[in-house]
C-alpha cells in the first residue's frame, strides 16, 4: 500500500539549500504557501517572510485558486502543470513537502520548479481567475455541478438535431478508500479519474465533477463507445496498489430523449442508474430504465418509513438453527424480518442496504442486539437454557458506536452470559482496518462474547485474516460449494481451510447447507456444525422453540 504521509522533511535551515540545489535544473525554484497561496521566503533565522500572493506571481489571468502546488498538497503527490507565464506557457512541478518552522511545528508547503522552455498550442481556454474559480473544482479542476448543468443545456440547445448520452461515472464505495488510505488516498483517486477525462474527452464533450466521487459526461451518442470508455476508466486501478481493495469504476448511462427536460432530472436519471449496480459486484455499467426510480422511490420509502416501524415493533427476529450433523440445535442465527402493517415479509437483501446507505442500520441492529439479549433471558432456566443465539454486526456498527460496550450494557440489562450471545463480524469488516478490529474482537472475548468470522471465504484476504484476528469460529461461506465451475479445487480449498481452522483451535461451521449430500462431503472433509435450509429455513422465534422442545423431550 502507499503511504501517502510520507512527505520529505526539511527544516528552515536545511530549505534554502535545497531550494539552491534545484536551481541549478529550474529557472525558476520557489517556496508556496498553498494556504496563503503566497511565495514564503525563509531568512537566516528561520523566519519566513510572505512575499507576492500567488497571483501577481503568474500573469493575472492565469493563476487561480486551483493552483497545482494546492493541488499537489491535497494529494501528498508531485504534480505537473502547465502554467501560463508572462505570456508563455511553461511546465511547472509542485513538490509537496513539510517544513519544519523553528517551534518545531509541521507546515506543509510545495516546492514549486518551473522550466521557462515553453510549450506550445494551448489546450485549453484562459479563463478569468474569478470566473474559473467559481466553475471549476478546487481538487480536480473540472466544472462544477452549477458550471455542468449550464453548460449541458447550451450544448443540447446548440444542437437540437443530435442524440446525446448523459454518463455518471461512480465509484463503488469511495468511503471505504478513505477510510483505507485517508483522504489524500482519496483525492489522489479523484484527480486521477479528473485526468483520465481530461486524456479521453474532446472538445466538444461536456464533464465535470457532479459531486463527491461521481463524474459526469455529455457525449454524442455515436461518439460513445462504452467498452472503450471503461477500459481507460479501470486504469484508476493502479493508482491505489492495494492487495485488499479493488477500485472499481461504474457508470450509469442515460439517453437524453427530450432536451427539454430539466438537467437536473436528466443528471438524477443517470444517477439512478449507477446507484442502482452500486452493490451489484462486477456489473460496471447498466443504460437508465423507469424501473430505476421506481426502485430509487421504493427505497425513500423504506427511508421515511423505517423510524416508525421500528417504534412500531414491526420488525422481528427469526431464529436458524445451527445443528451438528445429527441435527441437534446448538443455538440459532438471529435474522431480521420486517413484518409490515399490511401482513407483508421483507427480507433484509431489501432493505439492509438502503438502511445502510442511510446510516440507519446501526439503529436496527442495536434494536435487534437488544432483541437476542432479551430471548436469551427468557430462556433462562428452561430447557432452553443452554442454547446460543448469534448477532450479525454491520461493518458500519464499529464507526457509529462501541460495540463491545453496546453489548456489555446488554449484558447486565438481561443478566445473561456473554457466552451465550455470539458476535458475527463478516469477513470484509473485518479485513477494512485489522488492527483496529483485532482490538476491538480482543475486548470482545476479553468480556466473554464469542466472536465468529462471517462469510469467510467470501472476500478476498481471508488468509491474511486468519492470520491478524484471533477470532473464535469460522463461518464458512457455502460460495465454494455451491459455485459448480472449479468444484475440486473448491473442495480442496474447504478441505484445507476446515484442517486450519481446527489447528487455528476455531471452531468451523458451513453455512449454506442445502442438500444430505453436501452435509455428508462435509462431514468427511472435518466439519463437525452446519447452517442451512437442509437443516431449517429461518424461522420465528416461537417455532424455534417448539421445533427445540419437541426434538428434546
Ligand atoms: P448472513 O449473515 O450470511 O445470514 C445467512 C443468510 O443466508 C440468511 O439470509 C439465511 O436465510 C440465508 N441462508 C441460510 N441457509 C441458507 C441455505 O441453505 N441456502 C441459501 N441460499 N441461503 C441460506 P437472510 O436472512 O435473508 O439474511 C441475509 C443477510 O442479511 C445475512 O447474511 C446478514 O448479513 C444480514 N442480516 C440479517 N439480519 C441482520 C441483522 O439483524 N443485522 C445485520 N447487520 N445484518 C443482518
Ligand atoms: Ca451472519
Ligand atoms: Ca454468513
């Protein structure tokens, strides 16, 4: 992975030396505060002394706030630029660096290289500082959302007879990019995508950033060429070297078929569209359908209904057995239904999502920890008694609370034993930021809780994972079964990570399970609990109970 932090350190008194030495290859060598955009000079005693703003340095109509070395700073990487100087245009490298000023505090600032070789044919207007400034992206130099919508409708206004795409690029979880390599990582991406339109586009294609990390391209539709178009989109892929995270592009495309109609609507259409394969794994690009917003409706009302429904008490706990290969339940898998007023099911792929997006979900799970902590309460004492159930926790539940705390205060509420609630963490939780988790599944144990990896198998580190967490039992995921293609090396591969997991003292369960067959080649391959409809399908927690007491007395 790239450290983005690592900027070189050069005191006040090492700088002009630097600065001396750089001169030797540039015509031009000076210190910018990005901040301040002004040219710093550092005196003998370390003072510095702010000289011309960035503005009167170049020639008046061609310096701006989107100045490279700004940018170089945002990104922690060396950028080039070509820059408009005394009438010429010049290459200029800004060099990030960090100062270290005489009370020993940290300033980042760019070392900015110009050569005064000049280069020829402008390949873009000169705009007026203010005017570009309020159109264009401070980060990645691309019309603004406001400059987009203008200059989209006096591009479908100049060309009435012309058929145009209107394309959304995303990418897919952009918060977990910065929450894995930090916001320069981030705006390292961003700029990256920037140049790949910059590179690709014409003249006459009309992009910018809409917002966030979602770009934005009016193109003629026979000028399009959508493989074309992804292929140089992936490319963004080696800007983040990481074994662990995969950036991927998607596009969401809508033909505009009325140039009447708001841009505003045109660019929600296309929006729609690319959120509608947000979670949709390897589909990278989907043409815009009406079903989208109604898709896209479905989801605000889930939104706007969810509050209500939880106070409401419509949402339930159904049980999964988890058996040995005799059938003898252990415990149950906690899984949440909506039950709606109207006598409907919703499963949690229909909502779990949405609520997600929303930064809901943390509620639900809470209610549904709370829920799981109260059954073990009642179970207390029957027949009942010695019998586990196990929570899911959403990757997002450890950025919105604590939830070893969460669950202790459960604990006590319901006077249970924590050995009795087990904690599911998927894998992809798990693997976002190791140490961090590794602590947090520690305190977990260190309480008394059972922590089971979830989904395992189903990402893409699972050994390096292994290796990090010390959690307490494998969840394997049936994928390896149940995907036909390569069905040996699947089986292998189970083979393999069931003996680990055994060596690793964890315990295994296979989830998925659906046929006699399949439990019987599990058996052999070591596996001693199992989950799956071969052994119950999800049920509510009164059945379960009847089911348990039925088969135990
Ligand atoms: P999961 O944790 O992997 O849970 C197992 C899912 O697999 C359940 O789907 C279950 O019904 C399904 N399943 C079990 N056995 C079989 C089988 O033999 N074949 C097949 N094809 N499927 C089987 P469900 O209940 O729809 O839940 C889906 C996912 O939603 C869960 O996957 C879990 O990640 C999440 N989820 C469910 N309840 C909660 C909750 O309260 N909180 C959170 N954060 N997530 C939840
Ligand atoms: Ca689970
Ligand atoms: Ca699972």
């Amino acid at each position: 992975m790239r450290n983005y932090n690592k900027l070189k350190e050069y005191s006040v008194f090492e700088i002009n030396s630097i600065l001396a030495s750089l001169q030797e290859n540039y015509d031009i060598v000076r210190l910018v505060d990005v901040e301040e955009c002004s040219v710093m000079e550092v005196k003998d005693d370390g003072t510095i002394e702010f000289k011309q703003s960035c503005f009167n340095i170049w020639n008046r109509n061609n310096r701006c706030a989107n100045c490279s070395s700004l940018r170089a700073c945002m990104t922690h990487q060396h950028v080039d630029k070509i820059e408009h100087l005394q009438k010429n245009r010049e290459k200029v490298h800004s060099i990030p660096i960090y100062l270290e000023l005489n009370d020993g505090e940290l300033e980042m600032c760019v070392i900015e290289c110009v050569s005064l070789a000049g280069v020829e044919s402008p390949d873009y207007e000169i705009e007026e500082p203010a005017e570009y400034i309020n159109t264009h992206d401070v980060l990645t130099r691309l019309y603004t959302q406001e400059k987009l919508y203008r200059e989209i409708r006096q591009k479908l206004k100049q060309d009435p007879e012309g058929d145009y795409l209107l394309i959304m690029v995303n990418i897919r979880n952009f918060q977990v990019i910065n929450r894995l390599f930090g916001v320069e990582g981030g705006n390292h991406l961003l700029t990256g995508i920037a140049d790949i339109f910059r590179e690709e586009c014409s003249k006459d294609e009309v992009y910018g950033r809409y917002h966030d990390d979602r770009f934005v391209l009016l193109i003629k539709k026979e000028k399009f060429h959508e493989n074309l178009f992804l292929e140089h989109l992936q490319t963004v892929k080696e800007l983040i070297d990481s074994p662990i995270y995969t950036i991927q592009p998607k596009l969401g495309i809508y033909e505009i078929t009325n140039k009447n109609y708001p841009v505003s609507l045109m660019l929600e259409h296309a929006e729609v569209a690319v959120d509608s394969i947000r979670d949709v794994k390897d589909v990278l690009s989907v043409h815009y359908e009406p079903e989208m917003l109604q898709r896209k409706m479905k989801d605000q009302r889930i939104i706007a209904d969810f509050e209500k429904a939880l106070t409401g008490g419509e949402f339930h706990i159904f049980l999964q057995p988890q058996v040995r290969s005799d059938g003898e339940i252990l415990g149950g898998e906690v899984l949440v239904r909506w039950l709606q007023a109207d006598g409907s099911m919703m499963l949690p792929g229909e909502f779990l999502n949405v609520l997600h997006r929303s930064e809901l979900l943390s509620h639900l799970d809470v209610y549904v920890w709370d829920k799981a902590a109260q059954l073990l309460q009642k179970w207390r004492g029957t027949i009942l008694n010695d019998l586990y159930v196990s929570i899911n926790v959403d990757p997002s539940d450890f950025y919105y609370m604590d939830v070893p705390k969460v669950l202790m205060s459960l604990v006590r509420k319901y006077d249970i034993d924590p050995k009795k609630l087990h904690v599911e963490i998927t894998e992809t939780a798990l693997v976002e930021d190791m140490d961090r988790q590794n602590k947090i599944v520690e305190k977990l144990q260190s309480e008394g809780f059972i922590v089971e990896i979830d989904d395992f198998g189903k990402g893409y580190s699972s050994l390096s994972l292994l290796k990090g967490i010390n959690a307490n039992v494998l969840k394997i995921d049936m994928g390896f079964i149940q995907d036909e293609s390569n069905y040996e090396r699947g089986q292998v591969i189970l083979e393999s990570i069931i003996k680990m997991a055994v060596n690793l003292n964890m315990g295994v369960i296979t989830e998925g399970v659906e046929t006699g067959e399949q439990v019987e080649k599990l058996v052999r391959l070591g596996c001693t609990h199992f989950q799956g409809f071969y052994f119950s399908r999800p049920i509510p927690v009164s059945d379960f109970e009847t089911v348990f007491q039925e088969l135990n007395s």
